[in-house]
C-alpha cells in the first residue's frame, strides 16, 4: 500500500523519538489519537517500520574504536559469498555489513574496545577464515554525521 503525507510525518516523527505517545504523535501530525495508532499498525503491519530499539553510546560502553573495513573474498562465487555472510551475521562488533560494486567486495562498519581487540578481530577473525583473500582497515577519528533517520519529503 502507498503511504501519504500523514504517514511520513508519523514515520519521520517516530524516527525522531520512537517512544511517542499515540496523544504526542496526534499533536504533531494533526490526526486523533486513534487515527495514529490505526496508522502505526498498519506501517509496522507493512514493514515500513522494521522496529524500534534504545540508541546507546558506544564510547560510555567501552566501544571507542570504531573501524571501516573492506574485504575482498577469495573466489568470487555463491558458496564463498555465502560462507562470508554467515561468518559476519555471527560476529556483535560488526554493526553494518555492505556489498559493494568495484574494487573490494564487502564494507564493514566494526566497533571494538582498543586497537588490541581490532588487530584480533582483522587476524584472528577475518584474515584466517577461508572465503577472504583481503582486508583493509581504516579507523574513524571523527564522526560528522551519524543518524538512522530516512529523508522522507
């Protein structure tokens, strides 16, 4: 089903504070109460909002290195790619996951503790693991801009 002008200001409020209220939700997108939750079952129904988790720090929690790492696999084929996802979906410091297009197959978006913890998770993880032929880290030293949040016009 298509979705509305009502329906992104809902998304794009809820992208903003996930917690609001039906009542709160209401106020900012001039529709009842009833209306909203009528319509955020109906995203969440459709698969619009695929979920609604806390936004932590990883700095606080001990996660202060946060690491882009591209791999190239060993052989380019279904099992190889197949292997390689499975190793990745399994490991928690991997936060996002990319297949790219040109010179490296995968990007990484990886947090560990310190460089100790990236240097075990490149050569003791990735490296050894039989579908990869390459890998190449870059460590973050300034985030610009980090959101979840969709354009939605």
């Amino acid at each position: 089903m298509m979705i509305d002008q009502f329906d992104r200001k809902l998304l794009q409020q809820l992208q903003q504070d996930a917690r609001l209220t039906n009542g709160d939700l209401s106020e900012r997108v001039n529709l009842s109460p009833s209306q909203c939750s009528r319509r955020r079952i109906r995203l969440e129904e459709e698969g619009y909002i695929r979920g609604y988790f806390a936004r932590l720090d990883p700095t606080l929690l001990g996660l202060g290195i946060v690491n882009i790492i591209t791999v190239t696999l060993d052989t380019h084929n279904r099992d190889n790619a197949r292997r390689f996802a499975e190793l990745i979906r399994r490991l928690p410091e991997v936060l996002e996951a990319h297949t790219l297009t040109g010179e490296m197959d995968y990007m990484l978006k990886v947090v560990t503790a310190d460089l100790k913890a990236l240097s075990g998770f490149v050569n003791d993880i990735l490296l050894p693991h039989e579908s990869v032929r390459h890998v190449k880290s870059a460590i973050v030293l300034e985030t610009l801009k980090d959101t979840h949040e969709l354009p939605l016009y």
